[in-house]
C-alpha cells in the first residue's frame, strides 16, 4: 500500500504516464499539466517529493521551484527536475538553484524509482537529523539554565552568625530558605528536627512552670 | 508484433523501437500499446504547432515545440523523429529561423515514415482462443 506521495509536474501527457506507469506501484501519484495547476495542487496537498518538468510554457519549471520554495511548509520537499539527455548542460542551472537531483528522458524505470528511492531517504533522515538536532537545542538551553543557577549558588555566600540570613547581590538579608529558592529549583517542606523539638518542649515546660497558676 | 526497430532510409537513426518502449514500460505491452496509439495524435500535433510556429517566427515557440516533442519522441522510442526535434531545438535556441525552415521538411518526412510505422505496429500479444 503506497503511503508516500509524489507529484509530477510536466505539460506532455505522454511523458507524464510513462512516469505514472513507472511509479505507480510504490508511490501515490499526483499529477499537474501546469506550473499554475501545480501551485494549486500545492495549496490543499503535500507531496513528499516533486518530479518537474524544466521547458514548459507560461511558468517554466525554474519558475515554479523559486515559487515552491517560497513557501514555507513547501521548502524542504526535495525537487528532481525533470530533462532530456540532450540538455544536460543545463543541469548546472537547475542544480545551483538547490534542485536535489535530475531525472532524464527517456525514463529508465529503475533509475527512476532508484533515484526517487534515494532522495526520498535522504529526506527522512534530513527530517530525523532536524528533530533531533531541535531537541538537543532544547536540552541544551535546560542544560545551560539548570548550570547558571547550580552557578548562583556558588562561590562565597555572605550568611549572619547568628540567624543564618544570606545577603543577596542587592544587599538585601534573606531568610536561607528564600535565598535557596531565588537561586535554584529547590523548594521547602516545613518540619522540626529531634533536637529543636526538645528544645521546644523543653521552653513550653518551662513556660508553664513559670505560670503562677499552672500548679 | 512488430518488434524489430524500422531503420529510416535517409536517416541512420532508428526511426521506432518498439523494445525501448516496451523496456521502459516493464513489458506491459497493452499499456505500450495505448502510449502508442496516443502518440499519434500527438506527434500529428506537434509538427503542425512546429510549422506554425515557424511561419509566425517565433523561436521561443520554435524551441519549446522541439523541445516537448523530443521528450515524446525519446520515450516512445522515435529516436529518428528525437534526433531531428533536437536540431530543431538547438536551432531554436540559438534564433537561427532560417536552418529551422531547412530542417523543417526532413522533419516533417521523418514524422510520416515513424506513424506509418507506429500505425503498422502491434505491441499486444494474440490472445488466447
């Protein structure tokens, strides 16, 4: 069952079939007469790789790949143009303008799909290289996030003696937990340590002692 | 079937090669066929659409005639009617109007002798009685 999709461009019917013929047992086809009939196409429907025609009239096929390329969500399809033997010459042009390859009349039909085949490949695995390259991007502005704030929180930290305040950069004394939460993710669940809560116990005894009518 | 390529007398191009076709078409003769009986039309089209442009003078025309129809030409395997569009193509290119009224005739013979040969030729095998 073809799940990828090419459109061919050219305005020789019979040129076109011969191409349909050749790849219509992979690929699903779509077909366009016209650089303006493709443009249309292009508007509802994606292609994963084009096959245009360079000598057509009206829009030649240079024309529509400046259009197609254009277009943003159109930009990374790869393009093959499309020629006879004879014009090889002008390969250059089509090349220089970032064309990724060239298909020549008359179609040989494993050189077709084999090319087709191969830049169809080579596009799955630009699109793998650009997402992963997306998500080590991403991981590294994590990364260099999470290193400045483990930064914040090194080198000489100004604290008081007695209540354990931090001053900060603006001079301002801080409770410690406050000053931890600024500087990293840290967060704070509030409890009492063994030694504070006899301390603790300890102070509200002597409290009720104190008090005249506690007895 | 006719499957021996026709060579033309006055060109030593082959003037239809039916194996080419059917090659390219991975031997699915009736479909061969149909590309055959449509080319026809469209070889008949193009020498006309070549001549007018030729009496208009127009070499942009000139050239894309030529060029479409060498595409054609090449894919049903005319390589004598390809070879000819081609000089007509360079001619075009380079505006020389004047060789495209010499080539014109050559070409307009060439395209005769390849339909009575594609017209003579029958790509699907008998089937069975």
């Amino acid at each position: 069952m073809p799940t990828k999709t090419i459109l061919i461009v050219d305005d020789e019917p019979l040129s076109i079939r011969i191409l349909q013929h050749q790849l219509e047992a992979e690929y699903k086809i779509l077909l366009a007469q016209s650089g303006e009939e493709a443009l249309k196409m292009l508007s509802y429907a994606i292609p994963e790789i084009i096959l245009l025609d360079i000598l057509m009239p009206d829009m030649d096929g240079y024309a529509l790949y400046r259009k197609i390329r254009q277009q943003p969500e159109l930009g990374e399809i790869p393009i093959l143009f499309v020629t006879c033997l004879e014009n090889q010459e002008s390969e250059a042009e089509g090349l220089a303008l970032g064309a990724s390859d060239y298909i020549h009349k008359p179609f040989q039909p494993d050189l077709v799909r084999l090319r087709v085949k191969n830049h169809l490949a080579l596009h799955d695995q630009r699109k793998l290289l650009l997402r992963k390259n997306a998500q080590l991007e991403k991981l590294n502005i994590q990364l260099q996030q999470t290193t400045a704030q483990v930064k914040l929180l090194e080198g000489i930290i100004p604290i008081c003696s007695y209540c354990h305040k931090i001053r900060d950069d603006q001079n301002i004394w801080k409770q410690l937990e406050m000053y931890i939460c600024e500087h990293s993710d840290a967060c704070f669940s509030h409890g009492i340590c063994p030694d504070c809560l006899a301390i603790q116990r300890q102070s509200i005894k002597n409290k009720q002692k104190s008090k005249p009518d506690s007895m | 079937m006719n499957a021996k390529p026709a060579v033309a007398s006055s060109s030593p191009a082959v003037l239809f090669d039916p194996t080419a076709l059917l090659e390219r078409l991975e031997g699915d003769h009736e479909f061969a066929q149909e590309i055959l009986n449509d080319s026809v039309d469209e070889i008949l089209e193009f020498v006309a659409q070549l001549k007018s442009d030729c009496a208009s003078l127009n070499a942009e025309e000139l050239c894309h005639s030529a060029h479409t129809l060498k595409g054609m030409a090449a894919n049903i395997g005319a390589l004598a009617l390809r070879a000819e569009a081609y000089q007509i193509e360079t001619c075009a290119r380079a505006q020389d109007l004047e060789k495209i009224h010499q080539l014109l005739p050559a070409l307009e013979d060439i395209a005769t002798r390849t339909l009575l040969q594609i017209r003579g030729t029958n790509l699907c095998p008998p089937k069975p009685s």
